[in-house]
C-alpha cells in the first residue's frame, strides 16, 4: 500500500498495517527532518524492520541530497539475513509499483569466514584462521614477491578482483551473503573485498555492530562512509555492553606467554633481514624519520592490524626516536612484556588508574607516556616490513600493544585491575589482568558525531532515558510505542508466594530456602499440568539452575514435571544447547510437549525466538541481577554515579529488568501469538521495579496479576489459555490492530495515532 | 615461572618458594644464599662472566628476564645524564634524534657492544653539558608533570567524594533525629488526635526526603577558585612572552583589469569631462558626510 505520512510518499510492501508501525514512521519521519538522533522502543513482532526499510527507503528516494546512505547495524548473520529478506520484499514491490526498474544497491557485508569463496581458505573453521590464511595471500607484499617468483601462491579472486574489479561498479539490487559469493564466483572476484569497496557507493549496507563500535574494525571498514548517511541500531538494548567490550582489553598469564614468543620471532626475524636485507630496515626507518603518514604508504590488505581509535595529533606527528629502530622497539616491548609479568605476579587485587599505571610504569622500567602511546602503530609497521605473512600468530603482542596505546590515551574512563585469582577458584593462581572501559560513550561517540541520525531501536528499551544519559548524546525524539491488540494475547502475572504463603525471591538470603526451591518447584510443575506445548522457563544464572534443579530432583518434583512434559536444559555449551533446543522444538512439534530450562542473559535468552506453540508461557524465577560481587561491574557503577549522576541501584535494577523483559518477550513473536509472562518473585511487584518494564508489558499488569499464589497464578492462566484458544481470524483484527489503507485514512483512526507515540 | 632457579646451586622457584634472585650489574642471577656464601668479604667475580663485582650493588631480581634487569640499571644511570628535555631543542626532529642517540648508547652498554667507546662518549657529554644536566635534574619531563597532576585532581576528587558523603550522612542522620523528636513533643503536648499528628508526621518526612535528594544534586565541587585556578595548581609566574608584530605599511593599491585602462586627469579634462569629475567628487563628499 501507498501511505502519506507527513507529506512523504511511503511504498509499504503488505497489504495491511499496524497502527503503531504507522506512529512509528511518523516519529521516525521527524527524526530524520531534524537531522538528529532518536530513541525508539516497539514491541517484537509489530514489524520494525520493515517499519524502518520502508520509510528510510522513501526518504532517500525523496530528499536524495539530505540522506545518501542507510546503515542499518544487527547483531547477529541470521538477523542481518532476515532483514536483506525483508529489504528484497520491499524493492519488489517498488518495481511492481512504478513500474521502472530503480537503481538501488544494498547489500550486507560479514567476516571473511561468511563470504570466503577461495576452496582452500573457506574450508577452514575458525575466523581467525581464515583471516589469517587470507592475509598470507593477499598481502601487498606477497603479491609483490609474486613478480618476481611466479610460484608463490596468491588469491586468484583477489587478484582478478584487484585487476577488474574496481572499475565496473556493482550492478543494482539486493544482495545477501549468498548473493555476493554467487556473484563473485560468476566472475571470479573476491567477494569480501567486493564488497567492502562496493559499500562506499551502497545506498544501503547491512553489517554487524562491531563494523561501527568497534575502533580496530571501523577504522578500516566505516573510515569513508559519508556523512549524510542514517545509522541504525537494530535490537539495541545491549548496545552499552557491546561499546564497553570492545574498548576493553584482558591480559592472561598465557598472553603474555605467547608474547614472549611473539618478541623472541621478531627479533630472530629482524636479525635475519640485517644479514640479507638490511635495505629494507633503513627503509622504514628513514619513513618513520620523516613522520610519513601510515595509512598512505598502506595498501587496503596490509591493514589488517589497525590501531585503537588516536586523537589525530598524534597519528599526524612523527613516531618518537626511543622507539625508531626495530631493535630498540623490540627492546621496548620486551621490558613492557617484562614489566606486565611482574605485575601480573600479584598476592591480592589491584585497583588503579591510568595515570598511577603509567607513573608506576615509568619508575620501574622508564617508560614514557608517548612511545607507548605509539607502540601499536609501531608494531603495524615492524610487521609490514619483516613481511610476517602469517599475521594469526601475533594476536597476543598485538594485543599488548592495543593496550599500551589506550592505556597512554586515555585518562578518564577507563580502570585497570589485576585479579591474583578468579574469586569461585581462590587457591588456583590465574591472574589476570583487566583493563576494562567503563565509559560506552568513548566507543560510540565518533558515530554520534559524525552521523547525521543515529536511530536506536530494540522491542526493550525501558526507561527509555537511561541510555542518552549512559551513551552520552541528546536524541531529538525519545518515544516508546505499544502493541494495540484485537484480544489480549500476553497475560504477565507476577507471583510472589508459595501455596504456603512462603515469599519467592531468589534474593541472596533466601537462595538455599528449601521451602522457596520446593514453592518455586510447584509453581512449574503445576504451569506444566495446564500450559499447552511448550514452557521455557529462566533462571538467573547456571550454578542457581543447577542447585535448583539437583534439589527438585532429591524431592521428586522433576519426577512429577516428567511425567507432563520433557525437560532439556541450557548448558554453557554451545553445541549441547543447540542440540537441545532442537530436541526441544521437536517435542512441542509433535504435541508431546517440553520444558527448556535456560538461563537469562544466556543464548536462549537473547536470539532464539519462541513463536507461537514453541513458548506458550515463560517463567522467570527471581530478578537476574548481574553478579554484583566483580570488581570491574563495581567500578563501572562508582564511574557512573560520579559521571553520569546514575545511583547504583538504578543502574542494577535497570540492567536486571531489561534482560527480564528480553526473557520473557521471547515467547510473543506477533499479534496471533500468545503467551503467559510469568514473573516469579516478590520484587516485581514493586513499583521501582514494574516501572521499569516496557510500556507494552507494563500496560496489561493491573492489580489483580500483582503478589499471587501460585493456585491464584494457576487459576488465572487457566482462564487466560481458555479464552485464547478460541478461533482468531484476521478479520478480527481489522479495524482494531490491523489496518487497510481506508480504515487508516479514516479521520478517528488518525487521531487516535497521533496520541499513540508515547513521549518521553 | 616455575624452572626460575640459581644457576650455581640449583634450587629452583618450584622446590624452594621462598627462594629469593639477586641480580648484579653484569646481568647474571644468583640466588640469596650463594651470594651470601661467595660473597663473605664483600667483592669478587661473578660466577658466569667474571666480572668483578661488589656484594653490596646486588639487589633482588625484580623481572623474569635478568637482561632487563641489567638494562633498566643501565637506563637509569644513563638518564640521570641524558636528560634534556623536549624545550632544549630546537625542533621535534632534533629531540627525536637524541632520544635515539640516546637508546644506542643504552642498547650498546646491555648488550656489551664497544663498551669503552660508548662510555667515553657520554663521559664527553656529560663534562660538556655540565650545566644543563645540573638545571635539569629536578625537573620532571611535560609529560610527567601532566601525569603527577591527573593523580593530584584524581586524589583531590576522591577526598571531596569522601568528604560529601560523610556530610551528607551526618545530615541525613540529623535531619531524621530532629523531626522523630518533634513528632515525640507533638504527640506529648498537642491536643490533636494521634492519628492526625502521625499522618502530618509522615508529610513531613516525605518531604524532607525530596529535600535531601535536591540537596544531593546542587552539591558542586570546589576545587576551584573564583578566579577559576584550581586549587593545588601551580601556576607559572613567568612574563608572557612578547609577540612581536610589524608596523601596518601602506601599499598602494593595486587594481587590476582587463579591460582597457583608465584615463588619467589630464586626459580626461582635454576631452571636456572636468566639469563632471568635479561633480562626481561633490557628489562623494556630500555622500560621506550629509550636511
């Protein structure tokens, strides 16, 4: 269908819409228009990305000159697929529509692993092998021995790619992962280097966050990407976490055993060349002398080491004389490496900044502030000039020296701790060391900058104003919309006692109560006497599942749940888990019915969605606070209290409520599904807690569903699962969730659209 | 870690924890106990090398590899001659070349390469830049001293951290200590009815709650003073600089057209235009100044 929505001229490939999608291109229309960032939260399964696609996409088409570009950033290979999908759909429709072929060019980039074409190289299993292996065979350097020796082998793709490639541009369309490695077999180019250069002149681009927030991988890929571009942040609600992890850097005892080997090959290695090749040392010595810039001399394959985010001052002034040399450099990581080790050799933990480190640092083994502050873009150049074709190895030195830049750049924000050991296992000695940012606006600030619109949008974002306050920027329109229903299809329940009266919590005192494991034991054996199909039920972290579950097991009570339903569980392994939930899916296939035990911020609990019969209800026992005892977790919530104004508390409770939200939200997929959202634990009645929810789960809590038995629990369920299992047919929904074109144009409609958009 | 062990007599890290290396100039370890033994009358010769060696300048090993060791010695003695400053020269590239220079003769001194060359060289410069080594030895480099004011404001701001906590809780405590006991005298001498004095008890109380929170969020630090100089800075008493400037000179101006050029006076009063420059400069003075 054709929409106006303020004026632009929207194609919207379905035949019907939600009102909320419609609000949601209203608020997202006026974003765009203000030229500024924006907040948005909508319930999974009302159709956001296609919300999104269509309106970006009529606006391009529109004001061509005020928006070039979409980057439209997902988390995960499948849901960047999913949204190339939805993104072909629409581009069809726009060709039935008009009529005329329309010269768009989208598409989604990944790692080499995903888009490897090369048989030798795409056989490999690992990412870092493959990025590896494809460097020994793409580099400058290699390519430039081939002249010479005719058998060194290169990458054919990449070389027709190199030869041919650049000139004839992509044609127009969509292309996923798939479509490119077709594509790039068709004409025997590399596909991931394809494109990476097609991005730049793309319309839209869909990768993964860590193209954008991660300053190693955005300085290579996202470097050129215009200004005038909307970026996206789909599924957002981690998105604090993912800036945090990756500015930080954790140093083992092994990494710094690696290390060493790592200075021990490159001091061989450059004692060779001085006997062979001594040229090419005072090359690059004479280059460092200049202060030539890096990135000029460069080519695009040799970048594959890319420094953390530099003021440019620095990147612009010379490589200091310390460290100009290789064999000083060398002599400088190893007194660092050296140094790191005796660190490392502690008896209790350490706390401290990045200035007392680098004053203690300059006490022991004088070190200055600036050549480490060099020390990563000097390693780069080092390991061009020896030509180390199998960069895999370096990981670890490379690491150190990630490290010894940010620690010299960075002042504020960011806090080193040494652990002597892990706290579950303290006669074991396994130190490590964390540098670990507690800042995420330091990662996710030059995106602000220098995008025009940034959209955040996940289904739980509440409170919605925490993360401009924690990300550090002024959105022009915060708003969080809800789901309208034909039927009440989600039905929460917080149940805070036991039949007994005993109060469920999985706080800390009451964690070993027999009487709470046996009420918390009852409430699922008797949601599994009445639920249909299949139950996915949380816990708050594995060792709590574990005692749990072993308990119900002395007293029976799994006995008694078997005898209803199948019981899989969620491990920390990732093939166990995924074999599970297949066994899982195939027990509420057959009617036999199952129960997953899972646990929250786990993998069940972030991508995997329960749609329909596969999560008929989700119970979430207790509140899934983060493990508050780590010292890093402490630190950053000192940093934000003093930074940011943001208490403790309001921090935690935030961060436990919305992987809740993100738990139970997995069991509604969209508006013909149904689902109990069960919240077993006394602290979700209160308010602090239930304010915190999203507006869509929020809204269909009332008094009634607040601090009941688990019989009260059952009874309502019983009524709720009764109701929904009546016939549901679209037409029921026309009018009131589902609309046509005319009912959306109708007078009363739109204005009951208008106030929808709740602003914050 | 663990094969760390004395290479004279053999015990290791791992049989002995308590096992403590000593490192000498040379370089090379021993543990306690042997240079205790070998020792005994304060000087002899290394065991590995031969060189002669004092008791007194072996100190605990503080890194696993002893080179470095050796070399941070080295460093240190070195710097303590060595030690311009960035200012001292005249460009970046002049500095970077010294910090080299500098790196050679350290590079040189641990690894044993022409000893005696590189020790009369700084011999050299120590005697010839006597008087910048004495200017410069208390002095920190920029970058230290940058550093040594981040740890001051850091400590500075954890101190006011603690401190305004602290108050506040005393506040807090008293604040919460003086309505109990006005609730307490109320109750015993108001005629109203309990209840009623509870409910406005309780009013209060709330009140005085949101109070406290405002309070907690106007607190602003003060290490600043009102000339905006931070206290505990140390604020550099010397004369600004003077900038010289160039005396403003005149140039005449230069048009310059395409087209052909223009007539001078006397060209333009023999083709009879006198009288219309002669307005056209009345009409510019009168334009400037209205009468």
């Amino acid at each position: 269908m054709k929409l106006n929505i303020e004026g632009l001229l929207v194609y919207f490939p379905y035949d019907y819409i939600y009102p909320e999608q419609y609000s949601y291109m209203l608020e997202l229309k006026r974003t765009l228009d203000a030229k500024g960032h924006g907040v948005l939260e909508m319930p999974s399964g009302t159709g956001k990305t296609i919300s999104l696609l269509s309106l970006i996409v009529a606006y391009q088409r529109a004001f061509p000159l005020d928006v070039t570009k979409l980057i439209y950033c997902s988390r995960t290979v499948p849901e960047i697929e999913k949204v190339v999908e939805e993104l072909r759909k629409l581009m069809e429709f726009y060709a039935k529509e008009t009529g005329e072929v329309n010269n768009f060019l989208a598409l989604s980039l990944s790692s080499r692993k995903n888009l490897c074409i090369h048989p030798e190289v795409s056989s490999l299993r690992f990412g870092k092998e493959v990025d590896g292996k494809c460097h020994s065979l793409t580099a400058s350097y290699i390519r430039a021995q081939r002249h010479s020796n005719p058998n060194q082998p290169v990458c054919r793709f990449y070389e027709e790619f190199d030869a041919v490639g650049r000139q004839v541009p992509l044609p127009a369309g969509i292309y996923n992962l798939d479509d490119l490695k077709d594509f790039g077999r068709r004409k025997g180019w590399c596909p991931y280097y394809l494109a990476r250069y097609a991005i730049l002149h793309a319309n839209i681009v869909v990768y993964s966050y860590h193209y954008l927030l991660d300053p190693k991988i955005a300085d290579l890929v996202s470097k050129e990407l215009a200004k005038k571009s909307v970026v996206v942040f789909d599924e957002a609600h981690n998105i604090d976490n993912v800036c945090i992890d990756s500015m930080s850097v954790n140093i083992t005892r092994r990494t710094l055993d690696r290390c060493q080997n790592n200075v021990d090959t490159l001091q061989n290695t450059i004692h060779k060349i001085k006997e062979t090749d001594a040229a090419k040392l005072r090359e690059e010595y004479r280059r460092l002398v200049e202060g030539l810039k890096e990135a000029n001399v460069a080519r695009e394959t040799d970048i594959y080491l890319a420094n953390p985010v530099l003021p440019d001052e620095v990147l612009q002034e010379a490589v200091p004389g310390s460290i100009r040399t290789a064999e000083h450099f060398v002599g400088f990581l190893r007194r660092f490496l050296e140094y790191l080790k005796a660190r490392l050799r502690v008896q209790h933990v350490v706390q401290e900044s990045a200035p007392q480190f680098l004053k203690d640092i300059f006490d022991k083994v004088c070190i200055d502030r600036k050549p480490l502050r060099f020390c990563a873009e000097r390693l780069q150049s080092l390991l061009r000039t020896l030509e180390i074709a199998d960069i895999a190895d370096f990981s670890a030195v490379t690491l150190i020296s990630n490290f010894a830049t940010l620690v010299s750049t960075y002042s504020q924000g960011f806090t080193i701790i040494i652990e002597p050991f892990e706290d579950r296992t303290p006669t074991i000695a396994n130190p490590v060391l964390h540098f670990s940012c507690m800042d995420p606006s330091i990662a996710i600030k030059p995106v602000f900058q220098r995008f025009q619109s940034v959209i955040i949008t996940s289904g739980t974002l509440s409170p919605l104003d925490i993360y401009p306050r924690i990300l550090d920027f002024r959105p022009v329109t915060m708003a969080s919309f809800t789901m309208t229903l034909a039927r009440t299809c989600l039905c929460p329940l917080i149940v805070g006692r036991g039949n007994d009266q005993v109060a469920l919590s999985s706080k800390f005192e009451t964690r070993e109560d027999f009487a709470v494991i046996r009420n918390y034991g009852n409430l699922l054996l008797e949601m599994s006497a009445v639920v249909p199909d299949g139950i996915v039920a949380f816990f708050t972290s594995y060792v709590y599942m574990e005692n749990i579950v072993a308990s119900w097991y002395e007293q029976g009570i799994l006995e008694n749940i078997q005898k209803n339903k199948l019981i899989f569980i969620e491990t920390q392994d990732a093939a166990e888990t995924s074999m599970a939930l297949e066994k899982y899916q195939e027990a509420c296939e057959n009617g036999r019915g199952a129960i997953l035990l899972s646990v929250a911020r786990g993998k069940v609990s972030e991508g995997i969605d329960f749609v329909h019969h596969f999560g008929r209800a989700v119970i979430m026992f207790g509140v899934p606070y983060v493990y508050t005892q780590s010292r890093i977790l402490k630190a950053r919530l000192e940093y934000l209290r003093d930074q940011f104004q943001i208490r403790e508390n309001d921090f935690l409770t935030f961060d436990a409520m919305r992987h809740a939200a993100q738990c139970v939200g997995r069991a509604i997929r969209g508006k013909t599904d149904y689902g109990l959202m069960i919240f077993a634990d006394k602290r979700y009645a209160r308010s602090d807690k239930r304010g915190k929810l999203p507006r869509w789960i929020q809204e269909h809590i009332n008094d009634g569903s607040l601090n009941l038995t688990v019989d009260e629990a059952v009874q309502l369920s019983k009524h709720f699962l009764r109701q929904m299992a009546q016939p549901f047919r679209q037409e029921d929904q026309l009018g009131l969730s589902l609309l046509t074109l005319e009912q959306l144009q109708s007078e009363e409609m739109l204005q009951k659209i208008s106030q929808m958009a709740h602003q914050t | 870690m663990d094969d760390q062990g004395c290479p004279r007599c053999k015990t290791t890290k791992y049989r002995n924890p308590s096992l403590k290396l000593m490192v000498n100039v040379c370089g090379h370890t021993l543990c306690e106990n042997c240079v205790e033994m070998l020792f005994v009358r304060g000087s002899g010769n290394c065991v590995q090398c031969d060189t002669p060696l004092r008791k007194s300048n072996f100190r605990v090993q503080l890194f696993e590899d002893a080179t470095v060791d050796k070399e941070v010695e080295i460093r240190k003695k070195v710097m303590k001659i060595y030690n311009k400053r960035e200012f001292d020269f005249p460009s970046l590239r002049d500095y970077n070349d010294y910090l080299e220079q500098v790196e050679d003769i350290v590079y040189n001194l641990t690894n044993n390469i022409d000893v005696e060359n590189t020790k009369g060289r700084m011999e050299q410069y120590q005697r010839e830049n006597k008087d910048i080594i004495q200017r410069n030895k208390a002095k920190l480099t920029r970058e230290q001293e940058e550093l040594e004011e981040l740890l001051l404001l850091q400590q500075q701001s954890n101190e006011q951290r603690r401190l305004e906590v602290l108050q506040e809780e005393q506040r807090q405590l008293q604040a919460k200590r003086k309505s109990k006991q006005a609730l307490l005298d109320e109750l015993e001498q108001s005629k109203l009815p309990a209840t009623i004095l509870l409910a406005q008890h309780k009013v209060r109380a709330a009140q005085l709650e949101t109070q406290i929170e405002q309070q907690k969020q106007n607190v602003k630090p003060t290490s600043l003073f009102s000339t905006g100089i931070q206290i505990g800075q140390t604020v550099s008493l010397q004369p600004l600089p003077r900038i010289q400037e160039v005396l403003y000179q005149y140039k005449p101006l230069q048009v310059e057209t395409y087209g052909p050029p223009a007539p001078d006076l006397e060209q333009l009063s023999r083709f009879g235009y006198e009288s219309l420059l002669f307005f056209f400069i009345l009409l510019h003075i009168q334009g400037s100044n209205p009468i």
